[in-house]
C-alpha cells in the first residue's frame, strides 16, 4: 500500500506528460517527500492523440506508474472516481495533467495531512490566469451554488486537493451517478484546511472546456447539489397568486366604480407572455432534474474501461462501478 497515490485524468495531453512527469518525479524524490512511497494513477479518458503510448512508456519504466484506459472519452469527473477506485494509497491527490496544479504543492499538502487533516484543498489566491469573462461566469456560478445549494463550497477550489483514505472511501460510499467531484468532495466533509497557489497557465496544448461545456458543468453541480430550484416555484406560484388576486379585487372595483371599459390589450399580453415564460422555465427547470433522474434509474456505468496496466494481480484490473 503506497502512502501517496496521486489521480490523472488526461486527455489528449501528449504534449505535456513529459514535462509533467519529469517535474512530479522530481518532487517525489525531494527531500521532504523521499520518505514517502508514490502511486501515479493516470486515467487515459479516450485520447486520441500519442498520450497512451507514453503512458504505456512510462509504465513499463518505472512501478509507480499505473494507468487505466477508457473505452472512450467519459469526462473528467468519471476519470477522478475511476482513479480514485483504483488507487490504494493512504491518501489520494487528484491532479490535471497539464501543469496547472502544480506538483510542488505536495509537499505542502502532506505537511498539513501530516498535521490531522483529512482534506487539504489548494484554493486558488487569484484567478489573472484566466480570461475576465471565465473570472465572472465561475465567480457568479459559486455565489449561485452558494446561495442555493444545501453545502456552501469554498471559491476558487477545483479538484486538486488531498484526501486521506478515509474520505476516498466515503466518496467511493456514494452511489449516484450525475457526478460533480467539485460538490461531492465538498459534501463528504472531514476536517479542511485550504492552501493557497497561484494557478499557471496551462503549461501547453490547450483547454477541454468550452462555455459551453462550461455551462452544463455549472447545471450538474447546481442540480446535484440542490432542489431548491425544483421547490422554489410552490413559493413563486403562491406570489405571483397572490398579486394576481389582489389585482383581481382591483380591477372589479374600478368596473363598479368607472364602468366597463373594454382596452386592456396591453395589460393582457404582457400577462399572459410573461406568466406562459414563467411556466416554461419552470418546465425546463423540471427537466434538469427529470434528466438528471433517468441518467440514475438507468444505472449505466459511470465509465467503461479498455484496459489496466500496472495494477499487479490483484482483483481491481477488472473492477468498475
Ligand atoms: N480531462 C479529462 N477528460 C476530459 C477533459 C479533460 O480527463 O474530458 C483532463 C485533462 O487532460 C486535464 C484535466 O482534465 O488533465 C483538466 O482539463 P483542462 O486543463 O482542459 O481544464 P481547465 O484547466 O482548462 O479547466
Ligand atoms: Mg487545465
């Protein structure tokens, strides 16, 4: 049992790995980490590109590398649960590939694990990497979460953390299938302290995320994390009730008082648009969720694998969830 496994997904990120793995040996084999032994999880999420050779290169060259491959791409978060199956060290570290969660972090992740902490979680001291746009639509997404959601979520905090085993084993507890790591690791709790980095830019080949992209990620966390946004409309619907009701009163009042006059066509439209919207989001709301639950009822596996390479004997080559 290693003490430290550390969880890649990577996709398409032959241009990086062998600067990534030269800068993560290094630290491995740096004074205060040489001590501990590694476990370096890769997770090949259907790269289409020379990122499963070198994998296999460097498996083949030394023991700690262990990689899982993919029958497709399944995203990333599937990748994280697949590494943090399959992984077996006392503590786990998730970390992307590209450079951005810098690897000399580690040593001040174990630090603090050394400490009693069950999760370290790096937190990122500014975001100038990123471009003014994704800075607002990440900030408004977790002043969102935060405000509807049933567990607030520290900000700035992605994926690159440390958990000790007994949180891996908690996370692997759960069963649901809509996974949104950022939540999930939020939502198992345990004793957290934060370390601050400053995030790089990516050190090459480019992002896997588009707005896009992007935007659906933000729906699966909020829909994972909350049913606020199903519940609300009892409350919505009671309002919007009760100021039709009292503009009900009005109006009869002012046809006894002034008589009956027919114009109204303006007020009429504005109502009936503006109420047939409000249902129509409130559908689309329902939909989400509604969506979200035959994703579960299905019970599709979360990822398929291909193959797994370096697990040794042991009955989790053939393990999937
Ligand atoms: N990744 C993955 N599957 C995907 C998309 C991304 O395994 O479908 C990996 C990717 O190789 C990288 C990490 O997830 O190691 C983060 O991806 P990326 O750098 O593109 O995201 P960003 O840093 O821009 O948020
Ligand atoms: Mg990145």
């Amino acid at each position: 049992m290693p003490d430290i496994s550390i969880i890649v997904p990577v996709y398409n990120e032959a241009e990086v790995l062998d600067e990534f793995f030269r800068r993560l040996f290094a630290v491995a084999a740096s004074e205060a980490l040489k001590e501990y032994s590694f476990e370096i999880v890769c997770i090949d999420d259907g790269s289409t590109d020379a990122t499963g050779e070198i994998l296999h290169k460097y498996s083949q060259s030394d023991p700690r590398v262990k990689y899982i491959t993919f029958s497709r791409n399944f995203g990333k978060d599937a990748s994280l649960i697949a590494g943090l199956k399959y992984c077996s060290g006392c503590c786990a570290i998730p970390m992307d590939a590209d450079l951005q969660d810098p690897p000399e972090l580690i040593e001040k992740f174990v630090a603090k694990w050394r400490e009693g902490y069950e999760v370290v979680c790096a937190v990122r001291s500014n975001r100038d990497s990123d471009s003014y746009l994704k800075r607002k639509t990440s900030e408004l997404f977790y002043k969102f979460y935060n405000a509807v959601s049933d567990r607030s979520m520290p900000y700035n905090a992605g994926d690159f953390r440390l958990i000790s085993r007994k949180v891996v084993n908690a996370l692997m507890s759960l069963r649901e299938r809509s996974v949104f790591m950022k939540g999930l690791f939020n939502w198992v709790g345990f004793r957290t302290c934060v370390v601050e980095y400053v995030r790089p830019p990516r050190a090459s080949g480019r992002t896997k995320w588009d707005y896009w992209k992007l935007w659906n990620f933000a729906l699966d966390g909020i829909t994972a994390g909350t049913t606020l946004p199903l519940r609300i409309w009892t409350y919505v619907g009671s309002c919007t009730a009760l100021l039709s009701l009292a503009y009900a009163f009005y109006i009869v009042v002012r046809t006894i008082v002034r008589g009956v006059d027919v114009p109204g066509y303006a007020s009429l439209i504005v109502s009936i648009l503006f109420f047939g919207s409000v249902q129509l989001i409130a559908l689309g709301i329902f939909g989400e969720y509604i969506g979200r639950i035959c994703t579960e009822v299905r019970g599709r596996p979360l990822y398929v694998v291909d193959k797994t390479v370096g697990f040794g004997e042991s009955g989790r080559e053939s393990k999937n969830i």
